[in-house]
C-alpha cells in the first residue's frame, strides 16, 4: 500500500530472489506504475477468486498488498489464483514466475 518501492529496491528485491533460488534468468519489472487499465490483453491477474490452472501468458500482474479493490480487476480478465495462502507482493511475483516457468 502507499507508494510502489524505487526502481532500485524492486530490482533488489528481483536479484535476491533470484539468488536464493539460484535461478537463471532474472524477472523484469517495469519501473513505472501503470494502471491496470492501461494493458493490452494477453496478461494474468493474480487474484484468490480465479482458477489455479497456469495461464498462457508471460505478463502477470500482481496486485496490491491488501488485495484488489472491488471493480479494480477490468471485466474479462485473466484471474489466476496462486494457491491457499496470501502472499507478499515480492512472494507472489516469483511464485507467479516460477509457476510459469514450469508450466504449471
């Protein structure tokens, strides 16, 4: 919540993680805030309420800590559900990357 973290501490966040999970590629994240909006279609939206199956997709958006507001997930998009727990924003994008690295 409040504002998203400086390019620099997003990036720090990507590297570690990629570290401790001695992974080959790095994830990117794009620096700017967007609304959600604003994308073109052909991307996933982690959200509780959508089914666990992987999406075809190599853009994943994950949401807010606290989770979407109501009407803030455009109708029609891809909702993707990343298991039982909540989890951290910085969780959910590697768990969302792996998960479509594997496939499944």
């Amino acid at each position: 919540q409040g504002r998203p973290p400086s390019p620099a501490k997003a990036f720090s966040w990507v590297l570690a993680a990629t570290e401790q999970s001695r992974g080959a590629w790095l994830m990117e994240i794009d620096p700017e805030p967007m609304r959600l909006a604003d994308l073109t279609t052909g991307h996933a939206v982690c959200d509780p309420s959508g089914p666990r199956e992987t999406p075809d997709t190599l853009t994943v958006v994950v949401g807010p800590e606290g989770g979407w507001a109501d009407g803030e997930i455009p109708v029609g998009a891809t909702r993707w559900n990343l298991g039982d727990t909540i989890l951290r924003v910085e969780t959910a994008a590697v768990v969302a990357a792996a998960r479509l690295l594997a496939g499944s």
